[in-house]
C-alpha cells in the first residue's frame, strides 16, 4: 500500500507543537469531535416497581424497574442522548429451553419500551434482539442437543422483533450472529407494516471476555454453559468481519454495530472506509468495569478516561457508541 501522506516540510521551519500550544489552536485543529449525539445509553430493566439493583462487577450501574426506568428516560432526554438501549433480567423461572417469554407481547422489554414511549416519544428506543435473556441455556438461540439452532432460532426472533416493534421498539438490534436473521427481519417487520423501525445490526460480533459483567447483570451468567463460539466471531479475525458487515447491509441492515469497542477499533475503521454506512461500536460491560474499577481505586480519573476512549471511537470512525457511560459523558460534555 502506498503511503497516504508525503511529509511536507522539516523541522525547524515545521514546528509540529507550534499548533498546540494553546487551547483556541488545538480546539481548531481538532480531526474530530464527540458530542452528546454520538451516544446511545444501555439501561437495565427488572421486574418491580420502585425498585433498583446496583450491579456489583459495574460500579455506578443499577438494574431498574419500569417506573424507574422511565425516570432514567427522562434523564436521558433532559441531557439530549438521542437513544437508549434496553436489556432486560428475566426471573428465572420464565426461562425455558424454547425461550418462548421472548415473544410474550406483555414480557419485560415489552413493557419497558411502551412506558418509555409513552413519557418521552421523541427519544429513540434501541432494543437487542437475541434469546439469551429468555433462554434457560442463557445462549443467543435455541439450543438442541450442544447445538446453537441457525434457522429455528432466527424463526422464533422473528417473533421477538415483531411484537418488540409492535411494542413500539424504534431500532431492533440483532446481537445473536444467527446467520440471515437480519433479512428475515426485515422481511417480517414490512410484510407486518413496520416499514419504518430501523435495524442495528451487531454485525461483528466477537467472542469475547469481555461480556461477563454483562451477563451478570442480566442473569445469564449462571446459566450459560459452554462458550458462544461457533456464533460469535473468532477475536482472531477481521476479514472475516468485513463478510458479516456486507452481508447484513445487503440483507437490510440500516446500521452495523462492532462490538467489543476499544480493542477492536481497527475493525471499525475498516468498516467504515470500506462500507461507509452508519456505523458503532459498543464500549461493553468489561471495558466500562475495568475503567470504572481502576478510577475506583484512584488510579484512573474517570471522567477523563471515559471522554477519552469515546473520542477514540469517533477518531476510528464510529457514528456513535453505546455506551454504559452515556450520562456521565453527556454531563460532561454539556459542563453539567
Ligand atoms: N446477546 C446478548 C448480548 N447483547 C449485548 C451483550 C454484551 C454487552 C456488554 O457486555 O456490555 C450481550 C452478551 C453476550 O453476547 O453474551
């Protein structure tokens, strides 16, 4: 490959530090910028009311109830953040091997985005598609005989991204990395009139360790057994990456999603130069509790690391970030 750049100019007629010397010249130099509408905020829902749960291994992040859920839609709203993502903890004893409360139009997710809808209409509801909060196996699809079902798992988030839409969800976001779900969504939603909900695809995907806090969190750590490999994407590839990005646009995708974040911005940049399509990366559980514990511990400054590592993200060529920070960030950003 040839070089992008010639070096023009040597030292010392070129003083690089000349452009940085003050806060006015770096603000104008500056490649790019992260705003508050670069964000999108993951919020856990539980069951109750008036109820939230501090989720032990991400310190500073509750689990909430509906009420309290919308309370945290608002905050969302009075601070700008443009979208909110919903993950439900399901009581255990409505996980079945069939994971059939996925397409109860009465289930967690269900309720929790019609109650968003109806307080703040004009935020955007993001919701995940995939059966592991549902599951009893705590896997993204139907499990049968140690085998992650393709086509029967995609057949039953079907029905989960319709009464999702149904519900009043704005973007559905397939994390499962069932192969042709996202086709067969869009297929469905139109066929159904929801023309119009949006899909973030989680289009590479990684098997990773990074999701445990996560997992936590909803209740599915316990559960899973075994490992997601032969679903989620080998951290060895990317390439490989760039196959799953094409063909979820191909198939409908309206944005691609790259996730984890920071140890994988080199596959955002490739999708982006390569793709040009709204694209995201999602700072995940792992990523928020390894910052979160080393500013914990006085050895990170928070607010710092946390503004820094999302204008990474937008220097990869991120759209926006998901990220479990979002309100901090947002404050910050607006001198809140
Ligand atoms: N399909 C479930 C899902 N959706 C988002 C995350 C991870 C998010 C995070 O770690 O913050 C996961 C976990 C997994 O695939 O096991």
């Amino acid at each position: 490959m040839s070089p992008r750049f010639t070096t023009l100019g040597a030292y010392p007629t070129t003083r690089m530090r000349r452009n940085r010397r003050s806060d006015w010249s770096r603000r104008l130099v500056a490649e790019t910028r992260l705003s508050v509408d670069d964000l999108i905020w993951p919020v856990f829902v539980q069951d109750g009311s008036g109820s939230r749960t501090p989720v032990g291994s991400m310190p500073g992040v509750d689990r909430l109830s509906v009420d309290l859920f919308v309370e945290a839609v608002k905050q969302a709203r009075d601070l700008g953040i443009p979208a909110i993502a919903i993950f439900p903890e399901v009581d255990a004893a409505r996980k079945t091997s069939d994971a059939r409360e996925a397409y109860n139009p009465d289930n967690l997710v269900c309720r929790a985005i019609r109650a968003a809808k109806k307080a703040v209409p004009g935020i955007g509801i993001v919701c995940d598609v995939a059966l592991d909060p549902f599951n009893a196996d705590g896997h993204d699809g139907i499990v049968r005989d140690g085998e992650i079902l393709n086509d029967e798992s995609v057949e039953v988030m079907v029905r989960q991204a319709l009464v999702q839409s149904e519900a009043g969800c704005d973007v559905l976001s397939p994390s499962d990395m069932m192969d042709g779900r996202i086709g067969a969504f869009r297929k469905a939603l139109d066929r159904a009139g929801h023309q119009h909900v949006q899909i973030m695809s989680y289009a590479a995907k990684y098997a990773s360790s990074f999701y445990n806090p996560f997992r936590d969190a909803i209740g599915s750590l316990g559960a899973l057994k075994g490992d997601k490999k032969t679903y989620q994407m080998d951290p060895a590839n990317s390439d490989e990456a760039m196959r799953e990005v094409g063909h979820d646009i191909a198939e409908g995708a309206d944005m691609v999603m790259v996730k984890p974040g920071l140890p994988y911005l080199d596959i955002v940049r490739r999708v982006k130069d390569a793709f040009g399509v709204p694209t995201y990366a999602y700072q995940v559980s792992g990523e928020y509790a390894m910052l979160r514990a080393a500013a914990d511990h006085g050895w990170l400054v928070w607010d710092k690391v946390l503004l820094e590592t999302l204008a990474c993200f937008k220097r990869a060529g991120c759209d926006g970030i998901l990220t479990y920070g979002a309100v901090d960030a947002a404050r910050l950003l607006r001198g809140k």
